[in-house]
C-alpha cells in the first residue's frame, strides 16, 4: 500500500511539475528605430501552440540575433546591426516571475552588423560574428551577465568567385563544438568554415589548429552550422548556392561526405537559404528557404550522416530568416522578416513533417526565435 502511494504521489508531483513549467519565445527583429519595440517576449501555449504576448523591450536598435545563457537568467543580443559605421552586444537580465528583459549593458561588437552570438558552456564567454566587418570578437563575461570589452577580434579578407556576394570575408555564425572545446566560423565571403580550438583559460582563447578551415564550394557561401545530437556529424547551410554541406565531425575536423540542395527542382537560381536545425531526436534536420521558396526543406538523417530529402513546408510568409525548435521538438516557429509575421508548426515525431497549429503572430520585422522552459 505504501508503495502504491508513493508512486502516485511521484506521480501526481511529475505532472504538477510539468503543468508548471513555462515555455517562453523570444523574439528579436530589425525594428530601425530604439524608440519602437525590438525583442518581444511570448509564452507558448504547449497544448494549442498559441503564442500570448508578454512584454516588450525599446531602445535598442536593430536586436537581429539573440541567445539565452545557458541557466536562462541572462540573454544576449546582437544590437546595432544593419547600422553604418556601428555595431553592439547587448545584455540583459531575465525574470521568468514577471516575464521581463532588464538591460545591463552592451559592448562594440568588434565589427560593422553583428549577425550571430554565442556563449561558451562556462558563461564566462560571449563570441560574436560581424558580418559586413568580416571578423569574430570574443568577449569575457562577468557574473552578474555584464559583456566586459573583447580581449580578442580576428578580421579576415579573404573573397571568392561570386564577386557581388563575396568581395570580401562575411562571418555569418559562430557556432561551438558540442564539448565547447572548438568554435567554428562559416565565412560566406570566403567559401569557408574557419576553425578554432578555443581555451576558456587563456586571455585569447582563440588558437590556431593544424587544419584550419574546411572548405565549401566556390560560390555556395556558408551561412550557419549545426551539430548532430550524437557530436559525430555537422551540417552547414550554404546560403548562395541553396544547399547542405554534409561533414563527418571529429575533434576539431570536418570531413565532407556530403552536399544536398534545398530548394525544389523548379527553382534554379536567386536561392536565399537561411537557418538549419536539427530535431532534439537528432532523426531530422530542417532548414529554411528564403526569396522565392519561403519554406522549410525537411531531411531525414540516416545513420551514415547524410541527408534525405522527405519533403517542404510552406511558411506561410515571406523571407524566414529564422527558426527554432522546442526543447522537445514538438513545435517549430518561423520568423517571416519581410511580410512582419510568426507562425507555429507542430512536428510530427514520426514523419517529421510539420502542420500549422494556433494562429499567425503579427511582428514587425522579426529576425530570430528562441525558445526556453522555465
């Protein structure tokens, strides 16, 4: 009798616990005026996959990326992007009681339009990539989340085939290595994927590795990168050319097995792919079609690594720049930038195909979605 008690008092404790969690999205956007909103913050409704309205945050310009630590009290903007002669980091606290970002401060982003942010696992780190300034900067951060001034920028000029996209280097991510022991930087510019080994204990921490970049195809320009679950393979977004690299991952290397369009075969140029994620059960990689496409490609993954294309889902808006999925992968959320909206997908576990649920989100110019329980 006890022991029937007491598993249904863990019971009953599992699913409170799990009715109480909140699923917040976080929305940053071009809003080209500090005094109109820029990050939007909404909680997810995880039965219906309506998104309710929270709060808000003004004066910051242009708050196009952005990233949560890890422990979600602090999140991090890329602020001042698509701005001349200009360029930020931006921070903020995060109150999951009264739902509301605080600004704490923000730093030169080492470089003209800051288009990616990311932290390293031990929250003392904040590396950033300029793309029109073709460089990276690594920032220390301290612990009450202030960014302190960049101990270290690299800017490359490297340049490639298409003249008019890739006159010079364009750092487009800065992604880490699963075990944080590596950065790696897709240079559209370039035709590259630069890399690192980075050593959180020393005052640069970018060091260079015998091998250090892994090339794409001339012309293809890579855009963003993102890591198999299992740490074995990598996937590179190539935004020119409308395809997938594909790469074996291994200490600091990529080996390429790989490449795979993602566009249909009616289109033949003017391709404009943007973001690329893998589904938290690592069967299935997504990855989004900007310019005349505005879908997202759905591959599975075969045990191998490489890609098969399984199908495309209309995003039902115009240029999405930027997806995420849900911690548990059972919704997908667009941000359609050029007709001002967001829209939820539930995923299918089994088939990975995705089908609207809720209903369309006005916002102005949104350029990025994350997405955290709390």
């Amino acid at each position: 009798m006890t022991k029937r008690f007491l598993f249904f008092a863990t019971l009953l404790l599992f699913c409170f616990n799990l009715q109480a969690q909140k699923c917040f999205v976080f929305v940053g956007s071009y809003n080209d005026d500090k005094n109109k909103e820029g990050i939007y913050i909404y909680e997810l409704d995880t039965l219906t996959g309506v998104l309710n309205k929270l709060s808000s945050v003004k004066n910051i310009l242009n708050p196009s990326f952005l990233t949560l630590s890890a422990n979600g009290k602090y999140l991090y903007a890329c602020s001042e992007t698509r701005t001349a002669n200009a360029g930020s980091i931006s921070s903020f606290s995060f109150n999951p009681q009264d739902q509301t970002l605080t600004f704490i401060n923000a730093q030169k982003s080492g470089g003209d339009n800051p288009v990616y942010v990311s932290l390293h696992k031990s929250g003392k780190w904040i590396v950033n990539a300029n793309y029109t300034g073709g460089s990276v900067a690594v920032h220390p951060l301290a612990e009450d989340g202030s960014i302190q001034p960049a101990t270290q920028v690299i800017t490359y000029s490297d340049s490639s085939v298409n003249k008019s996209r890739q006159d010079h280097s364009h750092i487009h991510s800065s992604i880490f290595s699963p075990d944080n022991d590596y950065l790696f930087l897709p240079d559209l510019g370039a035709d590259k994927i630069r890399i690192y080994q980075f050593n959180a204990l020393q005052n640069q921490p970018l060091q260079p590795v015998p091998t250090p970049f892994a090339k794409t195809a001339a012309g293809s320009g890579p855009r963003h990168l993102t890591f198999h679950p299992n740490g074995k393979f990598a996937y590179c977004i190539e935004e020119i050319a409308g395809a997938i690299s594909a790469f074996k991952y291994k200490k600091g290397k990529l080996d390429h097995i790989q490449d795979i369009v993602t566009h249909t075969d009616q289109y033949k140029d003017n391709f404009g792919s943007a973001d690329i994620h893998i589904s938290p059960d690592g069967k299935f990689l997504y990855a989004s079609n900007r310019g005349v496409e505005n879908n997202i490609a759905i591959f599975s993954i075969l045990k191998d690594g490489t890609l098969r294309n399984i199908g495309y889902q209309s995003t039902l808006g115009n240029h999405p720049r930027n997806f995420a999925l849900d911690p548990i992968g059972k919704f997908l959320i667009v941000a359609n930038m050029n007709s001002g909206d967001i829209v939820v997908f539930k995923r299918d576990a089994i088939t990975g195909l995705l089908t609207r649920v809720g209903k369309e989100t006005k916002v102005a110019s949104p350029s990025c979605i994350k997405i955290r329980q709390y």
